[in-house]
C-alpha cells in the first residue's frame, strides 16, 4: 500500500487539534460526570472533525487520481494490457474526456515522466 504522505500529515495534525478541543470540553463538563463529559465531548469532536476527515480523505487536491482498466489496448504501442491514465492531479483535469487515451504500465511511466517535466504533479 502506497501512503499519501500529505494525507497521513494533515490527518495527524488533526488528531493533535481534536486533543485541546476534547480535553477543554472535559474540564468545563467535568461537574457532571466523568461518562457523561466524555460523552459529551467526543460527540463535539465528531460535529467538529467530521468535516475535517471528509476534507483529508476525499480532498482532490492532495493526491492524483488514476483510472485502472483491465484489457485495454496501449493508445502507444498497441499492446493489450492492464491500462493506466491520470485524471486529476491539481490543474490538470481530464475528468470529461470523451476519448480517454489508456496506456500499459511502461508507456504510463514514459507519460507520467513527460508530465512530471511540464510541472504536473503525479505523487
């Protein structure tokens, strides 16, 4: 497994924020009750990270987006294979391409080395 290295910042960042924000919800509930505090302050952590984790783990701007196909045939070399294509990585957006062009695992490394030198990025 491949791990976004953006991705797992920002959602450890997250659980360092959710750590105060609990923990001063505990202190000011801390009169009724131990149980009913946590209670309390973890349905105010999920209100509030919620949207937060929804942000880190569906954002389209923190990692590429590929689609993979089975048996397609190479727009490069011709060879039937297992397809690759990007189609999102931040300016670049072929979301409503009508023709997607699939590649082979090699000439998608030759494709992802071109657009790597024209300043997309694909990590």
């Amino acid at each position: 497994m491949k791990v976004n290295y953006k991705r797992y910042g920002l959602y450890l960042l997250r659980w360092q924020a959710s750590t105060p924000i609990l923990a001063g919800v505990g202190i000011l509930l801390a009169t009724m009750g131990q149980i009913v505090a946590a209670v309390v302050a973890n349905l105010i952590g999920g209100l509030i990270f919620f949207w937060v984790d929804q942000f880190i783990f569906t954002s389209q701007s923190l990692a590429a987006q590929w689609e993979v196909r089975d048996n397609i045939t190479c727009v490069d070399c011709g060879r039937t294979a297992r397809g690759y294509r990007l189609v999102r990585s931040g300016e670049y957006d072929r979301t409503q391409d009508h023709a997607p062009e699939f590649r082979c695992e090699e000439c998608s490394l030759k494709k992802s080395h071109e657009l790597k030198g024209r300043g997309i990025k694909i990590d």
